[in-house]
C-alpha cells in the first residue's frame, strides 16, 4: 500500500468534531510488518499491532495556503525491535482506544528502519505534498 491518509480522521479534521493540526499531542509510531493498513476501518491507535517506537510530540505542526500540512521531524529514541517498513502520524491523547489516525506511511525517506538501539529522525518531505496535502 502506499502512503494513505485514514478516512476517519481526515473526516474529523475536516468536519472539526475534535482533530486540529497543530492542537495538542501529536506524536509517529513505527510499525513492524506485523500491521496490515485499513485506512477506512482503522480510526484509534488500539487499531494497530506491531508497534516498535513512538516519537516525542512532533513540534512546529502547520498548515500552509495551498493545504500542505507540515512539521518538524519525528524524532524517536533508543529504537530497538523489529524492522519497521511504515509509520503512522496519530493525535495522542493519552489512550489508545481514543488516540485517532491520521497518516499511514511506507515510502518515505529513512523507510524501513532497521532498529539498532539508537536515535532515529524521519524527515517529512519538504515537497508540495509534505506530510499531508488536502
């Protein structure tokens, strides 16, 4: 699959019945060959297996004129673990069962990581599509 925003959060997002780029807890968590993508019936973090490392909060969350959502990079520490070939892009709450997706990710530059245990830095494009386009 190839990289894919979760339909029911861009729902959200759009409709503003509770997601806002930039507002609150944004973080990434690396996924390991053990998650099967369904951007339309995964909606929580609850929704995914195989999760190998989170990011800290993602930082300097924007949206520019022409729709293109972007942030400074995800950082993740000490990541140790199954290969991850994909990421997702979620607003943290703190539970995971009301954590919403907004993002999946498989091609994107530093993907897969092969965990060593140290620091890894996921660069979000800087192109017209950035993390996400609407």
């Amino acid at each position: 699959m190839a990289n894919s925003a979760y339909k029911k959060g861009v729902k959200r997002l759009l409709n503003g019945s509770g997601l806002v780029w930039g507002t609150g807890n944004w973080k990434a968590v690396l996924l390991s060959s053990a998650y099967t993508v369904n951007t339309t019936t995964h909606e929580f973090l609850s929704d995914l297996t195989g999760t190998v490392a989170t990011s800290a909060n993602m930082t300097t969350l924007a949206v520019a004129d022409d729709g293109v959502f972007t942030a400074d990079p995800a950082e993740f520490t000490a990541v140790s673990g199954s290969t991850a070939p994909s990421l997702v892009v979620y607003h943290d709450t703190g539970t995971a069962g009301t954590s919403e997706l907004l993002i999946f990710f498989d091609s994107l530059a530093g993907l897969p990581i092969t965990p060593n245990g140290t620091n890894v830095t996921i660069e979000w494009s800087t192109g017209a599509d950035g993390l996400l386009h609407l």
